[in-house]
C-alpha cells in the first residue's frame, strides 16, 4: 500500500505540491498565533474554598468551619484529596481532583456541595470560591513606590538611555527614537528636574494610601484586563474608622455596648422611596444617609464621616440633653488588622499587587496586556507614586522558549550541514532537509488545532526528534542516487526515482511508526509527570508522524524535479539560463528588500539572503557523484572494513565481548540516583523562611527588611520583593510566621562574580597559555546553587577559603532557611502543601502528640549520621507553638444574673477583639467601621477581667466575675488532609538525588521513631510524585513493548529479524548508562523519556542495517551468486560495508540534531539536557554494535538457511 502511495504522489507531483504548500501556509499563521507559556501547567486541577470568619481563633475556625466543609467535599465526585487550613480568621479548604477533570464542571460541583453544607456553619460564615486559577497562575507583581518627582511634569518624564536625554511626552522626540524611551516618574538618585531644573518634590502619601490606589484604582482595572482572573493586594494598611469606648463611660451614661453597636450601623444606610410625581414629571425618591454622604468632595469625605459618626445620638441623658457618640468614644483613623506584609529591597515596607491568570489563558498575551493597561493606568496616579515591576513571567517565558528555539534553530543548520557533506549534491540535500522546517510548521499546526502550548517541552518534542525526522528522507534521497547511478538506458528518471523511494518507503515507514508507538507509556503518565511530559510525547509524536508523511509523499516528488545534474534544461542558451537565475534569485528578494512589513522588520536581511542561496541552490548545475567517486564514502568504507573483517574473523570473540560490555554497565547503573524531575532554571529564586509561629507582625517586618537587606547586597541580585504572611488571595494559605521573598537575579551574566578553574594548562608558561586560555577559560560565572550555599576557593597556603552565599549570611536565630523558585514552589505547595522537595506528613487524631512527633522526626534526620550530611534543613511547623487568652465562661456565674453565653462572647468579640460592624460608602471605596475598647484597657490579663458585661437589668458587671481567664499554648495554623489532623516537616536536601535520600531518611525514622497507634507517616513532596510516576511506568513500558514487537514483526515478517533488531537495545543503554554517569545525572522522568525514545531509535537504526543486508542478500540469490558460505560473505560484505554512508548519514544527523540539546544552556536547559544525554550515549553504542555484529548474527542465521 505504501509503495502504490508514493507511485500515486509521483504520479501527480503538482497535487501533491499544492497541499503541501497549504500545510506550511498553516504552520506559519499556527507559529504567529499559538499560546506560550515557559512550562506546561504543572498544577492539579483544584477548586480553593476560602471562608473569612473574622476574630476567630484557628481552634474555632477547625471546628465550626473547616471540619464540616473538609467532610462535606469528600463526597465531590473525582476529588482525591481534600486539604484543610485553619488559621486566625480564616479558613482555606483545597479540593484537589483527579487528572483530566474540566476545572469549570469541578467548581459547579463544588457549589452544589456548598449549598449542602451551608446550614452547619455560622451564620455570619459565606464560604467563597478561589480564582478559577491554578498554581501557575501568579504571572506578574508589582508594587507601588512613593519618591521625589518634578512639579511641573507630575506624570514624570520619558528617557533615550542611548542619547542620555528627557523629554516630556513621547512624540517630542525623533521618531526613529520614540519606541527606546522608558517612563520615569519618580527620581531617587537626584534633587532636581532633569528637564527644566526645578527641584523635586517629595509626596506626602502614606501606606494606608497607596492601599486605597491598589484596591479601589489599579485592582479592578486589571482584573478587566482579558485572560486575568484575580489581583491581589498585599502589604499597607486598610484604612479603618475606629470607635474606641470608654466603658466608665458608657457605664455612668447606662449605655449598653450593644446599643452603641447598632446605633452606628442604623446610622450608615441610604433607601429609596419609589416614585412621585409633581407638575407631570417623575422623581425617584431617596433617603440619603450613609456616613459622610453630605459632602461631594472626596478629599473633604473622611473628615466629614468622621463629623458624622461623631453625631451619631445613643439617647438622653436626665436633663434631656442628647448623648452623642463622641461623649462616649474617641474617633479615629487607624489601619485594620493586617496578615500580610509587603517590602521592597530592604528599604521598606510597600504595598503590592499579584496578577492571577486565569485557567487556561495565554501567558504571554496576559502580561502585555496587563503591562499595556498599567501604562496607561499609571497617568492617573497621583504625582509622586509609580508602579515598578517585582516580577514578570514573560522574562522566564522568552528565555525558555528562545533556549528551545535557538536549539531548533542550530540542529537543523547543523543537520542540513551533515547532509550537504555526506551527499555532495545541494539540491538532494535540500530535498531530505525539506521535512525538517515542513514537520516542524505542520507540528505547530496540529498543536494549534489541539490547544497545545509551545512552551520548553512541547517544543522540546520537536527538538529531540529533528535527526529522526530527516533519516527516512536521507535513505530515499540516498537510495535515489543508488539507482540513478545503476539504471539501464530503459529506465526513465522518474522511475528509477520511483523504485527507490519504493523500495526504502515501506520498511522506514514502519519504522517512523515504531518511533511514535515507543512514546505511548509518556501518555499514560498521570499528575505532574504527565502533565509535563505528555505534551512533548504529543509534539513528537505529531513530528514523527508529519515526517512519515512527508517521507512517502511530497519528497518522492521534489526527487522527481530536483534530483538531477541540471534543473533547467540543457538546450537553453546562457543568456537564457542567466535571465532567469536572475529573476528567479534576485527579483523576489528585492521586493521582500522593500515592502513595508513591520513584522519582518528583524528578519528581512537574512530572509533575503536566504532566498538568493537557496534559490541559486535549486537553479544552478550540480553533478552527482557516484557513491564510490564520493570522498566521503571511500573514507567511510575504508575504516569500517578492517572492523568487518575482524568481527566477521572472530565471530564469537565478538559476541562474547558485547555480552561483557552489557554486564559491566551494572556498575555504573547501581551509582545513579533518582529524583522526580530535574530543576528548571527560573533564572530567579523564592527565599522561604519559617519563623516561631507566634510571632508579632512588628517583629516579622523587622526581619523580612533585615533579610531583604542582606540579599541586595549581593552583585548577582537585581531585585526583591519580600512578603510576610499572605495577600488577600485564596491561592496563598501562608501564615504571617512564613516570609517569601522573591530574588529577581541578573540577566547580564557580566555582573554575576567568577571563580577560577582548574585547567590542564595552569602549569604552563604565559605565552603558552594565551590560545587554550581563549578557547576554555580559567574562570566561570558562580552557579546559583554557589550563590545560595557559598563556593570554596582555593588559597596559595592550599587550604581553602569558604566564600558565604545567601544561606550563610542570612542566619538568624528562629529563622528556618527553605531555597527553591517561585513557579515550583507555587506548583508544589498548592498540590502537596509542601514547599520543600522532601516533606514528611504525620497524621493522627491529637495536635499536641502530632507537634513531639513531628518534632522528633525533624531532630532525628538533623542529627544521625545517615542524613546528617546531606540535609541543608528539617523543621517542623510547629502545630501549638500559637499564643492564646483563654477565656473560660462559667455558666453557673452568669446564671445569676440572667445572662448567656451568646450575650458574654458578644462582649469579647467587638469590645476587646474589635468588630467590623458597618462599612462607609464613599464613592467607589468602602472602608470599615470598628468598635472596641482602648488598648491599655485590654493589654493585659487583670485589665480583661474589669471588662465589663452589660445584663438586661441594665447594671454592668466585670468579666472576672463570668469567666475564668489564662494565657496557654495552642494551635497557630490547624492542617488537615480528607478531614485528618495532620503536621508536616520540611526538608530541604544537597549533594544527594530525592530517591537515595528518602531511602535513607526512610531506614532511619522506621529504626528510631516508634509511632503511637492511630497515627502514621506519609512522605510527600517531589517524592511522591516520583513513585507515582515509576509505578505507572512499571506498568505500561511493557504493554508498548510488545506494541513494538508487533510492529516490527508486520515490518519483517519474521520473528528471529525481530530479535536482531531488538538486540540493539541492550548495548544502546551501555553508551545511556554510562554517559548519565560520567554526566553525574540521577534517573528522572525526564531521563526515562529519553531512554524511551531512544528504544524507539534502535528499532528504526537496526530496521535499516537489516534491510540493506537483506536487500544485498535476495540481490545475490536473484543473480545466482549465493552458493555458499563465501558467497554469503561477500554479500554481507556488499549490504554492510558499500551501503555505509546511507546507515552513517542516518545516525550521524540523529546525533548531530541532538548535541545542540546537550550543551543548550538557560531556562529549560537542564531538562532537555537529560532527555538528550541517553539518547546521545545510547545511539553511539547502539550503532556501533549494529556495525560490528548484526553482520556477525546475520552471517550465522543464513548459514543455516544456506545449509537447508
């Protein structure tokens, strides 16, 4: 059937044209208009219930909110886990599903539950939905300065960094000028104007102010903006009105706290009275009273809501006389309650605001959307205040995508440059390099139909099949030049080309298609693993596939027009020939030369170039050589031979020395470690340390400045921007004891420090050293593993001098150091909950034994010996480690004087908590009113106890005497997972793969922890997600396995060529093994794959050298030459030794495609990397042995066959 397609296409080359056009006409729209992202989104699908309950202690929040949600969303159809977090006036419960659950249908199920649950929770309590966002969702921050600006340009200043000059809008500069100019609206290197010299100004806003932009103009501004589902504020002051009573007051007034309370909230509201109708018009009748209503000027409104809370009346006294709010209160302006924390490089605190993307957006596009609508926000901020960018995705996206890209780029150059030198032919090898550009735009197409983003995998499934794709039409080209070469005067061109492609398209058809099945264990690969990895099986396996295509179909046409010695005929003159090689070559690039295309702009001058090379590639003469005129065959033949002659001479020294070879790699394989998936190179680091749980908010900014201080100190950082405690976000459940800070490093790598390096040539004299020195420097650039952990350095004493990084230096007592980046800390915390690559969860049913286990775990792995080295930190968070005033009702005390429970906690609630009781309208702003008593009155135990309870007799009576009160440890933040208490340890690891450590750490704990029952160990983290995806793996490889066998057998027809092929597996894994270990990389998933694809190499190299054995066999049996063992040699002799260059020319641009991936280096290069290195390791070996004993194992088969 394959050769009757390629007759077909041969047959009708212009249809066959047409369609390809339109296929690479759709890869160039798909390439201007996929989505890209840097990573593929790692997160689970996840629904976040966030539940204020404000003033509550976690202990209650546990029980009468988080409890029954956590028990009510096990019921949710596909939810696997169910994580609970209760904290001071909050509650978080993550829900999170099992793979491939649509994220809307999971929140519709979600609310169905809600409406379940709703009647066993407070009624003050509203749960709320999170974001429809995932882990990845946090693309860009921002905070908000204050600094000097000029008076009379009060939206600052537009600058050419190149010509050193300012201008005051964009249009009064040059045009040419106009798209470098940065905006500046504040200055804090100067004291003057750099325009007009005025001097500077100072703004008088504080952070209670630049939270009221952040919330009321820039937040819902941008969540308009498409593809954004949330901003979030963090850091500053909510402006708040406070009532702070005096209850001696209220007490000789005979006020009741209560009534003050609604008195203020009755004084707040605005109705409407429906309509009346005067002198034949209509008017819509409104009561207007909200707090500061009678003023229109917003500047004027907080002192007027102010006046009016002021004249709110609470009665009369005997006299008649109005009690007035302020007889009995003093009025003020103070910030609410805070849980967050923003600072910004150590200079003090900010106010900030997180950009959530919506699920499923394009990450890219969101970001200059949101970068294109804050400019234009930013001339509405007060004069004073500018937006500096904390962090941008986008940076990570275009370095990860680039380092992808530039790779693709350099492998095809590399590829079409092998085949050009082993070939010797222009055209044909512009023939077999034309699937590569056409499979790589018609992959982008596909992906763009399926909503698959280009990000470092997807793209990276294109990258590593670049050498495979181009091998099927290297062997027809090749195979062509065979038969052009060997046809008689019978045989027409076009069918000499038609057999040839015939001949070779079935067998690499097959083997392409074995190449694609070999990936089916990759889909099957759930939770991270699969969410990672499943996009780079589908982009090869759709370029595996567009290859295969290509191969049987449009090049068996360009052959047909381009293989030849001349394409335009030999008859025209050459003023003929050179009229069009100069229409066709120059004409079309001087039209590109001119045309206004801005969006070519970048790429005109090569794409012209471009068009005159190739274009004068496919126009001029060029003869073609004969395989054995070809310089390149006769080297290769020449020092493949003796190696035949010797493997054919000692047939079974040679079996026995590969045997040898296999069963000395287990040496190698036992000292390769594990761990879950290589790191991805951010180019950016997330600092997380944990402090004691019950430290202040005062005390925790002190140390989030302190610490951001210290990392500015560095040369390497560019930016931070600390955060302490949570934004008001549902995807961010950290405590205020949690510090993130986000290290933005430099990009120009000339500012980072360097250390030297031992070279071979050290020893050497100066002048000797100048050219080595050039080519392998005696310095590097520091890694940022050396900028976080410190780097020795050698001294002339030989000793040598530790030079601190950031974990040295920012050592402070109660501070726990966690290292890692913002998108995986993100991924990880959202769908383990842990934020460190080890994590151990103990669960059971009591907090205080779960707080001295997981305690004791945490000193056990610090201390023994066993882990001792290798662990950076373990702590446990602590689970009581909170700070409580207990206050215990006594139900017989306020018996007596007819009071409840209720009528007490009200008491503590707003007069010494502090209540919310009403919010002001002002405008588009709302702000909140309080009420509670002055601090000094509740700053202490015995000052609590005077409190005072009003009673329906009107008298007032002290807590002290309702209630017992005491001052204990409990619960700063309550864990739960599917309803069970649980505690965690954070473990943070160097110098050690993931696997090996847990191992160890696992021996160790099962010897020295004895576990009480009801309670048990669960090992999270990367971890966990290794295991899942080793098990599932464990299951499917076979199933491809023998999906592979099948396939090989259709190709074959027989099992024992089944068998030879399949032989090549075993020694490809030699060169894998041992170049994984001479690399020093663990086993990753990322390294599996590529193990993986590379059985799917073998099958598709051992297809090729079998068929051209077999096809120089039947060729002798058709010409009567195989008669004995002799003749089967030299037949042997025939299909392995002349046929090398076709066999190299596959391997060769294979290996040559993926070397690029080997030493890419940026964001994304480390896992392209591993899955490069055993695919490289394993083809060299691999090939080797197909060279050296599948003519041996061949040779033996068909003497038996001889004999019979």
């Amino acid at each position: 059937m394959i050769a009757r397609l390629i007759r077909w296409c041969v047959n009708n080359r212009m249809m066959v044209v047409l369609l390809t056009g339109f296929a690479l006409l759709a890869g160039v729209w798909s390439m201007r208009h996929i989505t890209i992202d840097a990573i593929p989104d790692l997160s689970d699908v996840q629904v976040i219930i966030r539940t204020e309950y404000p003033g509550q202690a976690p202990r209650i929040v546990q029980d009468q909110v988080t409890y029954p949600l956590t028990t009510a969303m096990l019921a949710v159809p596909q939810a696997k886990v169910v994580r609970g977090y209760s904290m001071f006036g909050t509650s978080f419960v993550y829900i999170i599903f099992e793979d491939g659950t649509d994220l809307y249908w999971a929140r519709s199920r979600v609310l169905e539950q809600l409406n379940f649950v709703s009647n066993q929770l407070p009624n003050t309590v509203t749960p709320q939905l999170g974001p429809d966002a995932t882990a990845v969702g946090w693309i860009y921050q921002y905070t908000l300065h204050t600094g000097k600006y000029c008076k009379t340009h009060p939206n600052g200043l537009w600058h050419d960094s190149v010509s050193d000059t300012w201008h005051a809008k964009p249009k009064d500069a040059p045009a040419d000028v106009q798209n470098r100019l940065t905006h500046q609206r504040t200055f804090a290197d100067r004291d003057d104007c750099p325009l007009d010299h005025t001097k500077l100004v100072q703004p008088q806003i504080d952070l209670a102010q630049l939270r009221s932009l952040q919330d009321w103009y820039l937040r819902y501004e941008l969540t308009a903006v498409d593809g954004v589902s949330e901003v979030a504020p963090v850091g500053g002051f909510v402006k708040q009105y406070q009532v702070v009573v005096d209850p001696a007051k209220l007490l000789a007034m005979y006020i009741p706290l209560n009534k003050v309370k609604m008195a203020i909230r009755n004084a707040n509201l605005d109705v409407g009275g429906k309509l009346i109708e005067m002198s034949e018009t209509e008017y819509m009748v409104r009561g207007i009273g909200y707090l500061g209503s009678t003023t229109d000027s917003d500047t004027n409104r907080t002192a007027q809501v102010l006046a009016d809370l002021s004249q709110i009346a609470l009665g009369a006294n005997d006299a008649g006389k109005p009690i007035y709010l302020s007889d009995v209160a003093q009025l003020q302006i103070g910030p609410e309650i805070r849980r967050g924390i923003a600072e910004s490089n150590g200079e003090g605190e900010t106010v900030g605001g997180i950009v959530i993307m919506r699920y499923g957006e394009n990450a890219q596009k969101t970001i200059e959307r949101v970068k294109a609508k804050m400019q234009s926000l930013q001339a509405g901020l007060p004069a004073g205040v500018s937006v500096e960018v904390a962090y941008d995705r986008s940076d990570l996206i275009e370095r990860a995508v680039g380092t992808v890209y530039h790779t693709l780029l350099e492998e095809i150059m590399v590829v079409g440059l092998v085949i050009v030198l082993f070939l010797l032919h222009a055209r044909s090898a512009l023939v077999a390099a034309f699937v590569l550009p056409t499979g790589v735009l018609v992959t982008i197409a596909v992906m763009y139909l399926l909503d698959i983003n280009a990000n470092i995998m997807s793209l990276g499934g294109i990258a590593i099949s670049i050498g495979v794709m181009v091998d099927s039409s290297i062997v027809m080209v090749e195979n062509a030049h065979k038969h052009l070469e060997n046809r008689d005067k019978n045989t027409s061109r076009v069918e000499a080309i038609g057999d040839a492609a015939a001949e070779v398209g079935p067998t690499l058809f097959f083997s392409l298609l074995i190449i694609t099945v070999s990936f089916l264990p990759i889909f099957v690969l759930g939770e991270q693993s699969g969410r990672m990895f499943r996009p780079l099986a589908f982009t090869k396996t759709f370029a595996m596939t567009a290859a295969a295509i290509l191969a049987i179909t449009i090049i068996p046409v360009l052959m047909v027009y381009l293989i030849s010695d001349r394409v335009l005929p030999e008859s025209w003159s050459k003023a003929k020939r050179y009229s069009v090689y100069g229409l066709v070559m120059l004409i079309p690039a001087m039209v590109l030369a001119v045309m206004p295309l801005p969006t070519l702009a970048d790429y005109r001058v090569w794409l012209c170039v471009g068009w005159v090379v190739i274009s004068g590639l496919i126009l001029l003469p060029q003869k073609i050589h004969a395989e054995q005129s070809n310089p390149v065959s006769r080297i290769l033949q020449k020092a493949y031979e003796p190696f035949f002659i010797f493997s054919m001479q000692y047939r079974w020294l040679m079996l026995i020395g590969g045997a040898l070879v296999i069963g000395v790699t287990i040496y190698p394989f036992k000292q390769l470690g594990s761990e879950f998936m290589p790191p991805l190179e951010e180019g950016d680091l997330l600092y997380m340390p944990t402090t004691d749980p019950g430290i202040s908010m005062s005390k925790i900014r002190e140390l989030l400045q302190q610490t951001d201080k210290l990392i500015t100190q560095f040369p390497e950082v560019a930016n931070v921007f600390g955060k302490a405690g949570r934004a008001e976000t549902a995807t961010d459940p950290a405590p205020p004891s949690m510090l993130e800070t986000t290290i933005i490093l430099h990009r120009d790598k000339r500012k980072w420090r360097t250390r030297p390096v031992r070279r071979f040539y050290d020893s050497w004299p100066a002048f000797l050293a100048v050219i080595p020195q050039k080519i392998w420097p005696n310095t590097r650039y520091i890694t940022t593993d050396e900028l976080v952990y410190g780097y020795q350095l050698p001294t002339s004493s030989g000793e040598h001098l530790h030079v601190p990084g950031l974990n040295d230096v920012l050592q402070f007592p109660g501070l726990t150091n966690a290292w890692t980046m913002p998108i995986r800390t993100r991924i990880d915390m959202l769908s383990t909950g842990i934020k460190t690559p080890v994590g151990i969860k103990v669960m059971g049913p009591d907090l205080g034994k779960l707080a001295e286990l997981s305690e004791q775990i945490a000193t056990t792995i610090k201390t023994d010996p066993r882990t001792q080295a290798n662990t950076v930190s373990a702590f446990s968070e602590k689970s009581v480690g909170g700070n409580y005033f207990d206050i215990k009702i006594n139900r017989q005390h306020i018996a007596r004087y007819a009071l409840s429970i209720s009528d007490v906690q009200d008491v503590i609630m707003s007069a010494i908590g502090g209540m919310n009781i009403t919010w002001t309208v002002e405008g588009l702003e709302r702000y909140p009113v309080s009420l509670r008593y002055p601090s000094e009155l509740r700053d202490n135990v015995e000052k609590l106890k005077q409190t005072l309870v009003p009673t329906s007799s009107g008298t007032q009576v002290p807590l002290g005497q309702l209630a017992e009160i005491s001052i204990h440890k409990g619960p700063p933040m309550i864990k739960s997972e599917n309803a069970r208490l649980t505690a965690w340890v954070f473990v943070d690891i160097s110098g050690m793969d993931v696997g090996s450590y847990v191992t160890m750490a696992k021996d160790v704990i099962g010897q020295q922890i004895q576990l009480p029952e009801g309670y048990n160990i669960v090992w999270s983290g990367q971890y966990e997600y290794m295991q899942a995806a080793r098990q599932r793996l464990m299951m499917v490889i076979p199933v491809a396995g023998v999906l592979i066998l099948l396939l090989l057998y259709l190709a074959t027809k027989s099992w024992v060529k089944v068998c030879i092929v399949l032989l090549a597996i075993p020694f490809s894994l030699v060169g894998a093994v041992w170049l994984l270990w001479a690399l020093d990389y663990n086993l990753s998933i990322a390294v599996w794959v590529g193990v993986i694809a590379l059985a799917g190499l073998d099958a598709e190299t051992g297809l090729v050298m079998l068929l051209y054995l077999e096809n120089s066999f039947d060729r002798f049996k058709r010409e009567n030459r195989m008669n004995d063992r002799v003749d089967l040699w030299h037949a042997i002799h025939d299909g392995a030794v002349q046929r090398i260059r076709p066999k190299t020319m596959t391997v060769v641009t294979t290996f040559i495609g993926l070397l690029p991936l080997l030493w890419a280096s940026g964001a994304g290069a480390d896992t392209m990397r591993r899955l490069a290195a055993p695919m490289i390791g394993g083809l060299g070996t691999s090939f080797i042995m197909e060279l050296l004993l599948y003519p041996v194992i061949f040779y033996l088969l068909k003497c038996r066959q001889i004999k019979r």
